[in-house]
C-alpha cells in the first residue's frame, strides 16, 4: 500500500485559482487581491499567499514588488517556447513508454485514455478532452522512473493546459486533429519506432501553437 497523502489547502486553492485562470474566467493581466480570496474561500491569508507562489512556479501568475500578484500574459513566444519545451519532455515520456513496455496489458491505461478522449469529442466536451490529454503523460510516468522529468512537466502542464483550452474552446474541430496524432503516437510506441515518436510529437507541438497563437489573434 502507498501512502498518499491528500492536498495541501495551499494546493487546493491553488487548484482552484488555476481552473478560473485556464478557464478564462480570469484574464491575461488581471490582478488577484489575497484578501477577496480570503474572504471569497474563508480561508487563512497565509494559504492563499502560499497559492500564489505555488501559481507563480506554474507559470500562470507573476508576483510583482508592489503590484501584488496578476494573471500573465500569453504571447506568441511565450506559446510557442512553451510546446516546444514540452514536446521534448513528451518525447522522453514517450520514448520511456516505448522502451519499457514488456506486455500487450502495459497499454492498457493509454487505449483507456484515447476511449475516453474519444468520448469528449463526440460530447464537444472541452474540459474533460483537456484533462485527459494529460492524463496521458501521468500514465507514462512510471515508464519513465524520473522525478525530475515528473516535477517539470507537472509545473509546465497547467500552462500548457490554458493555451490548449484557449485553442480548443475557439475551434472545437480540433479535437479530431490530436485524436489522430494520438492514434500515430500510439502505434509508433507500439512499434518501438522513437524516429516516429519524435515527428508525431513535433507535429504536435508545432499544430498546438499554431492554433494557439491564431486564438490568440482572435481574441
């Protein structure tokens, strides 16, 4: 039995902040004030201060001398240098999941995944579609066994996240695209083929930026 032990209040009003910001419900610039979380949440200004922090090493917010603390801003570069540093942390997962899987039942947790983005697709479902795309590189951490690949995507993700719904939630047909770049990903996996896994991956990032920065255009 593994002793997992439940979220910090920090991390869970972090969690919460994260969703508005990912949502859009916050906006690019706007400032979050401690005391209106405080009160908002009822809990401890010392946790919601504690949140910002953990908000700011995640890449949505900037704490400020002075200013307090403010949703960043996406920007064409800024997106575009985010997927390309994950596609190459998508790469290692991937790579690790190819060279380490031994029997058919291994994939198992991934065809999960690609039934259940399928199902979000035919549902128009944005969140969980989302949600699920990083449900895939979770499962591919204990392919991986490396903590520190584990942490940095884990920090880069809910970024990566508020780009991707921005994207999705302006062109839902979209979904279909990265459904079949994940049947190729799988497959390429399946055949042991990292040549492969490193193009589809790239062809990912380089599809996920586009369409974000064309979002970003139509905002």
């Amino acid at each position: 039995m593994t002793f997992k032990a439940p979220d910090s209040l920090a991390e869970q009003i972090a969690h919460h902040l994260a969703e508005r910001i990912i949502r859009g419900d916050l906006k690019p610039g706007e400032r979050i004030q401690e005391q209106k979380v405080t009160l908002a949440l009822n809990v401890s200004r010392g946790s919601v201060r504690e949140a910002l922090l953990i908000l700011e090493r995640r890449h949505l917010i900037a704490i400020l001398p002075r200013r307090g603390a403010h949703v960043t801003e996406l920007t064409e570069h800024k997106v575009r240098s985010l997927c390309t540093l994950m596609s190459e942390l998508y790469i290692l997962l991937g790579n690790s999941v190819a060279s380490g899987w031994t029997q058919q039942s291994d994939m198992t947790p991934f065809l999960q995944i690609q039934q259940r983005l399928e199902s979000a697709y035919e549902r128009q479902d944005i969140r969980a579609f989302v949600e699920d795309s990083f449900s895939v590189m979770r499962a591919a951490y204990p392919f991986a066994n490396n903590p520190y690949l584990q942490e940095t995507v884990e920090n880069l993700q809910p970024a990566m996240s508020r780009a991707y719904y921005l994207a999705l939630d302006q062109r839902k047909a979209s979904m279909s695209e990265y459904l079949a770049l994940f049947e190729q990903l799988l497959a390429a996996v399946l055949a042991r083929d990292l040549v492969q896994i490193r193009q589809v991956l790239t062809a990912y990032a380089e599809r996920s930026s586009d369409l974000v920065v064309s979002a970003l255009a139509d905002a």
